[in-house]
C-alpha cells in the first residue's frame, strides 16, 4: 500500500497555471448531505483564488437554474426535486412512543399513510430492482447535454465528477472519450462496485457490469481521489493499473462557531445529559442498537444517571424505525429531529453535552461528520462494531473519546463514569488544533488543485 500511501497530495494551495474547471456532482448547495456541503466549500475556495469554477448539478425546486454563490457558477439541470426548508426554531420530535399522536390521527393522514407506503412498496419492488446505476441515472442525458453545451462555450480544461452518486462519473467517462485532452478528476467520496453492505443497484444483476464500468472510470480518469486509504487500498488492490493515480483527501470541516441563540432545540434544564447523533443510519452498517444498549445499560445499573439522560438523533432513522421499537424503556427519553440545516446542527452540537458516533460496519468508509465533532470540542462517544473501525482509528489520539464495542464485553463503569462527567470535561482549542487545520477548506480545496496539476 506504500504507492498509494505516497500519493497523498500536499497541504499547500497550489499556485501554478490559472485553471478552468468544470465540476458535475449531482449533489450541491442547498442539499443537506456530506457530498453537497464538501463541494460547496471546496468550489467555494478554488473560486476565491485564480482559478475559474463552474458546478452542473441537479435542478431544485425553488432555485434558480443559473445563480452564482461566492464566486461559482451555478447550473442546475434536470427534473426538480423538492426544496428543504426547515424552520429556524426547531421544536424536539418525540418518539417512538408514538401511541397517542395515532389515536389523533385523523383519516385525511390515515389515507396519505396508505398511499405513501404502497407508493415506496411499488418503489422497493419494480424500479429499484431495475435502475442502474443508481436511481438518479435519468440525470445521466441531462447533465452530459448541460456539459457539453458549456464545454463548447467555455473552454474548460479541466472537469471534476463527484460520486456519489455514480451517475455523475458515467457522465465524465462520456466527456473524456470525446474530449480525450481534457484532464479529469473522479472523486469517489464511497466505493461503488464492491459496496455489497449498502449497494446502489441490484448487485445480484449487475455486479459484473459494476466491475467492468468502475475498471473503465480508472481507466481513463488522469486523477482519483477518495476520503479514505481503506477505499483507496481495496481499489489499489481491484485495479493495481491505476495505484499511481490514487489520491487521498480527507474530510473536510467548517464549523460555525457563530450558534444561533434564538434556535430552540434541547428543552432548557441544567440537571438534563444530553447525548446527540447526527446522521443517517443504515440497517447494513449503521444502526443504533450499539447505543440503544449502553442506554439500555444505564438504566439498568443507574437510575439516578438515567433519570438524567437524553438521547437525540438528527438525520434519516427511518429505515431502522423498527429497532427503536425494541426498547420500550427507552421511549421516554429518545427524540427525533429528522433533517436539519448546517446551522441548526452546529448549535445542536454545540449544546449537546456529549456526541455520539455510530461507526459503519466496514473498515473503508469513514464518516465525514466525525471531523465536526472534534471541531465542536465535545466529549464523543464511538459506537464500533469491528475491529478495524476507522473512526477508532482516526481518533485515537483524543482522550475525550470512548469506544463502546457491540462485538466484546465493555466496562460499562467506565462509559457511566464517562456520561456523569462529560459536561466537566475541558477540551482546550490547542488539542485539536493541528487536526483541524489539516481538514480547513482551503487546505482541503489546495489539495485538489494540486491533484488537478498535470
């Protein structure tokens, strides 16, 4: 793996020929996901230097389909997907113990249910099992339409395509074989072809053309980039043509320290521990049944600790809705958030007391979020269930993070003795200084400019 250890690109903003670039992501501002928030910044910073930077993305509804935001312009094509917009005063969202908002149900929501669950039914058992090679592959003719046109106009000399999804380097692949000069950049923020644990198509269909495709992207990109050596190792490993290539860029942060004062979001109560996820959770890598039983644990050895405990979660849990529903005792003290802006995250991590990660069952994906948590300066539970959990690794030189395993026993005195003092805990700025100005992004922004670099 030392060829691809060798390839991590320097820290320094790259300050040679002045660059025309054209990046295509189907993700981008005003999305909430890690993928729209990584490159809104990093366009952001390339767009503040030299260099010239142009996004083709999806069209939103309430957008425009041509703006341009901090010096990058913007063009959105394709079908309209709604807008978010949440309110600014998020009120906590109780559940699961959800009993009594059924009984008030009234039959116009009743109705709405039925058909929202018979709509994902015919979803889950016609298209999904059909698209490749992912669900947004109709972009594919709108985005490579929108590219071309702005190639001829522009004259770029440099295009970046951003997975996931991977629609997105289908449409770099089709622009390198046409404009076979221009240099392309693929970044790969998860793997595609060997991502069994949470596969984007029907892998029992299309493995092999997965296989035959990504070997294609490898192929013919002059540069690819990934978040994580473990992604990088597997594909050195899958494609050993393309080890030279291999970049690794890592997470990237920018937390706002300005918190909003008038988001309301915890109840005020001094005496209350507040425990927070932020994120999706997957039932094939990531589900809450780790942290579910250490609560579940401090009931049952402290009930004084646990009259005190609140656990709040921020992000999609639906697809793990049923296990919520297997600890009843719990009910009383867990709360829904749903989707969430940047600003209502930073506050809510901000007055949490302690943040919780829920580490994915594979060793390659390293969550993007765990970078926050260090800038938020909190106390951090890691829920790890494998050996080599990139978050454990990535992390190990805090003493203000706990791993709680759900494959071995765990002291589970230490973890109560760790949630009765997280609010005492001082976390000095200078601790995580070095760490955090390694993901900033404009160092983050430098290291793709140099991988840009022919």
């Amino acid at each position: 793996m030392a060829g691809v250890c060798s390839m991590v690109v320097s820290r320094e903003v790259s300050r040679g020929e002045k660059m025309n670039i054209l990046v295509i992501t189907y993700y981008y501002f005003p999305e909430l996901n890690p993928r729209a928030f990584r490159w809104t910044h990093i366009c952001g910073e390339i767009a503040s230097g030299d260099n010239k930077i142009d996004v083709v993305t999806n069209r939103k509804k309430g957008t425009p389909d041509v703006e341009v935001i901090n010096g990058v312009r913007i063009f959105r094509t394709g079908l309209f997907s709604p807008s978010f917009t949440p309110d600014k005063n998020v009120s906590k969202i109780k559940g699961p113990d959800n009993s009594k908002g059924e009984k008030n149900r009234s039959v116009k929501q009743i109705i709405i249910g039925f058909f929202l669950k018979l709509i994902k039914g015919l979803y889950n058992n016609t298209w999904k099992k059909i698209y490749w090679p992912d669900s947004v592959c109709y972009w594919y003719f709108f985005a490579i339409s929108k590219s071309i046109g702005l190639i001829k106009k522009n004259r770029y000399d440099r295009i970046i395509t951003v997975s996931h999804p991977f629609t997105s380097h289908l449409v770099g692949l089709h622009i390198k074989k046409r404009f076979p000069d221009m240099f392309w950049l693929a970044d790969s923020g998860d793997p595609f072809c060997f991502s069994e644990s949470t596969p984007v198509n029907n892998y029992s269909i299309y493995s092999r053309l997965n296989y035959k495709t990504e070997e294609q992207i490898f192929r013919h990109a002059d540069a690819l980039t990934f978040t994580t050596e473990g992604t990088a190792r597997r594909y050195s490993e899958l494609f050993p043509f393309s080890t030279s290539k291999l970049r690794i860029i890592p997470p990237l942060v920018k937390f706002n320290n300005d918190i909003s004062s008038d988001i309301r979001i915890f109840e005020p109560d001094n005496n209350k521990i507040i425990l927070s996820y932020f994120g999706v959770l997957y039932r094939a890598i990531r589900t809450p049944e780790g942290i579910l039983n250490l609560l579940k644990a401090v009931y049952e050895r402290d009930k004084e600790l646990a009259d005190k405990v609140e656990m709040h979660f921020f992000g999609d849990h639906s697809s793990c809705s049923d296990i919520f529903e297997k600890y009843p005792s719990l009910r009383k003290v867990i709360f829904f958030h749903g989707m969430v802006t940047q600003n209502i995250a930073n506050t809510a991590m901000s007055r949490s007391d302690v943040l919780v990660n829920i580490g994915n069952g594979t060793s390659y994906q390293l969550p993007s979020k765990i970078v926050e948590y260090v800038a938020a300066m909190k106390p951090i539970i890691n829920v790890t269930s494998i050996e080599s959990d990139s978050t454990k690794n990535y992390l190990k030189e805090f003493n203000f993070v706990i791993n709680y395993y759900t494959y071995k026993e765990n002291n589970i005195d230490d973890m109560l003795m760790f949630i009765k003092g997280a609010s005492q805990v001082q976390i000095k700025r200078s601790q995580v200084e070095g760490f955090l100005n390694a993901h900033e992004p404009e160092v983050i922004a430098g290291q793709y400019l140099n991988a840009l670099s022919k």
